[in-house]
C-alpha cells in the first residue's frame, strides 16, 4: 500500500511541477478524519478547505515534508485531503500549522 502512496505523491509532485497558480477561495469545510496505527506509523488524514488547483498541493507538500517525524504526505485535490504518514511522536498540529501558516490553506479540526 505504501507503495501506491509514494507512486501517487511522485505523480502530484510531477503534475505540480508543470503546473502553476492558484487565485480561488476556500470551500466548503468537511470533517478531519481519524488516525489510524500501521507497522509502527501513524496515519493521519487531514481535510483541507480552499486546495482549487495543483499549486496548492505542492504548497501543502512543501510545507509539511520538512516536518521532523513526518515519513511521506499524500495530498488529493480531488478528495481535500491531505493523508500524512508520521511517527507516532509528531504533534499533529505542527502539521496543520505548517498547511495553514505556509500553505495559506484551511485544515478542518
């Protein structure tokens, strides 16, 4: 399974290389998902408001990969989610600020 992810993130990556800018307003908000426990990682799927075009994922990228304990970042437009993979000692909310301080964006609590 984590290596659909990595493939589907390298494929955002790529896409958002060859595409850019992002003018539109958040959307509607949904609800943030639960973290789920796997081999010793967390999962963490965040719901994101506003993400309207491919530059908006790579901020989201940007913004969170750097993260200490964070182990890769799947970010779906289409879904306004951002799935973290993490260790179980990150603070989460350093995460959501990162998306929101940096990104510009909106995480649903």
């Amino acid at each position: 399974m984590m290596k659909k992810i990595a493939a589907f993130g390298t494929a955002v990556l790529l896409t958002v290389i060859l595409l850019a800018g992002c003018s539109q307003q958040p959307d509607e908000e949904t609800t943030q998902a639960p973290a789920i426990s796997q081999q010793g990682n967390t999962f963490t799927t965040l719901t994101v408001t506003g993400m309207r075009c491919n530059r908006c994922v790579n901020a989201i990228n940007t913004a969170v990969r750097p993260l200490e304990g964070v182990i890769d970042v799947v970010v779906s437009r289409a879904d306004a989610t951002a799935i973290v993979e993490h260790s179980t000692t990150l603070d989460i909310d350093l995460v959501i600020s990162a998306i929101e301080e940096q990104a510009g964006l909106e995480v649903v609590r």
